[in-house]
C-alpha cells in the first residue's frame, strides 16, 4: 500500500539499494567530455573548411597527416561519448515505459559506438595509406 | 477507514501554459541541436567512410554536400554545433556556481542566440573565401 509520507516504493524500501549511483560519474564525464568537445569541434571545423572544394588528393593528403588524424579520432572519440550521455538523457526524460526505454538506451549505445566504429576505420584507413 | 488512499495531488503545470521565455527557448533549442547533431553524425560518418573508399566514392560525397539541399544541411548543421557549443558554455558557468540570478541567465540566453547567429555565419564566410 502506498504511503503518503515516502516517495519511495515498497520494493525499493525492502531492498534498500537506493539510486543506481552512476549519476555524478555520467554528469562529470559530460562535462569532461563537453571541455574536451569545445577545443576539438573549433579544430574540426577548421579542418572541414581546409578541406571544402579539394580535390580527392589534398583532402586525403590533410587527413591523413598525423596531427589531423589524431586530433579527428579524439574528437570522435569525445563527440561520441557525449552523445550517448546527452542522447540517455533526452530518453530517460521522455520514455517512461520500462521495456521500451531499455531498448532505446541500449539502441543508443549501439548508435554511438556504430557511429564511432565506422569514423574510426576510415580516419585510420586514411592515415594508413588509404 | 482502513484504507488509505493516495491523495489526488495537484498536477504541475506544462509547457503550454508558461510564456514562452528566452530561457525556455535556449533550453529546447539546447536538446533539439545537441538530437541533430546526434543524427547528423551518421553523415559526418558517411562522408568519412566514403573518403576512405577512394576517389570515385569521395566524389560522390562531396557533389552530395555540395548540392543546394546538401548546402543546407551542413549549414543547419554548423549552426546547431555553433549554437550548441555556445550554450554549452552557458553550462560551464552555470557549474562553476555563477549566473542564477533571473537577469544574467535572461542575458546568457539571448548572448546564446546573438553569439552562435553570427558566428555561424562568419564561419560560412571564411570558408567560401577560402575556396
């Protein structure tokens, strides 16, 4: 039976396991990763504007010059851990159904490392000599 | 008596019933572009991927971003990563325990804005001059 004086539920009395308590490390690596994502986003800009109107040669030339290539996989690396916790975030707040919200968070786990996976591979395979 | 039934709380207030603030504003507009870049990384992942496949791909891709309807995607994308970023930073002081107060975070939001427009656009005029 519900009782007026605790938000809490019986069950969750009963077990007594409180929070999942992996809020502050998600809050902290959000804003972590939200540090790291304002110096890389101005340097991934600035290598998508060296690199409008090039030819397939020079592009591939600046992408896969060392600096280039791994400040672009520390910016996927960051972008992409900050959208899977912001993109949680957005879900948890707007699904409230068990089952389904699982599956979205999941989904967007798979999201963010598919994303990720397939920029990697292809700054790598750049850098490597195409 | 014996049962104690739940009382029937009052329901907050939602979204439609508020005036529509800059704060207000910001702050969707902080989730709607942080979900379209989201969504936009699969076409930063595309293009990167196609680079890698060689020339033939690369040049798809880029006559892809370089169409009318691909222009303004990219556009629409540079902003909501400006506008983003811009409020991002808006957070930043917030968590260092500044800007509560009702006059600087109406400021803060409308500096979002009045920053992350030009800027965007500023951007877009280095890069064609670049070209």
């Amino acid at each position: 039976m519900l009782s007026n004086s605790s938000m809490r539920t019986p069950l969750a009395r009963v077990r007594g396991l409180g929070s999942a308590k992996s809020g502050t490390g998600h809050f902290w690596l959000q804003r972590v990763t939200a540090v790291a994502n304002v110096i890389l986003t101005l340097i991934f800009v600035g290598v998508v504007i060296a690199l409008v109107g090039r030819p397939y040669a020079s592009a591939v030339a600046l992408l896969s010059n060392p600096c280039v290539a791994i400040l672009m996989l520390l910016f996927i690396l960051s972008a992409c851990i900050h959208m899977r916790l912001g993109m949680q975030v957005i879900i948890e707040d707007y699904i409230h159904a068990e089952f389904p919200k699982i599956l979205a968070v999941m989904g967007n786990t798979f999201f963010a490392i598919a994303v990720g996976a397939a920029s990697v591979y292809a700054v790598l395979k750049l850098s490597f000599g195409g | 008596m014996a049962e104690v039934k739940p009382a029937a709380r009052p329901l907050s207030p939602h979204l439609q019933i508020y005036r529509w603030s800059w704060t207000m504003a910001m702050s969707i507009a902080h989730r709607v572009t942080g979900t379209g870049l989201y969504l936009g990384t699969i076409l930063i992942a595309a293009w990167l991927v196609a680079a890698a496949s060689g020339p033939a791909a690369f040049e798809t891709a880029q006559a892809i971003a370089g169409s009318f309807l691909g222009r303004l995607v990219l556009f629409l994308y540079s902003f909501s990563l400006i506008h983003h970023m811009v409020g991002g930073l808006r957070h930043f002081v917030w968590d260092l325990g500044h800007g509560y107060d009702p006059q600087t975070r109406m400021n803060m939001a409308k500096f979002s804005i009045a920053v992350s427009a030009p800027l965007t656009v500023l951007i877009w005029i280095v890069a064609l001059v670049l070209r």
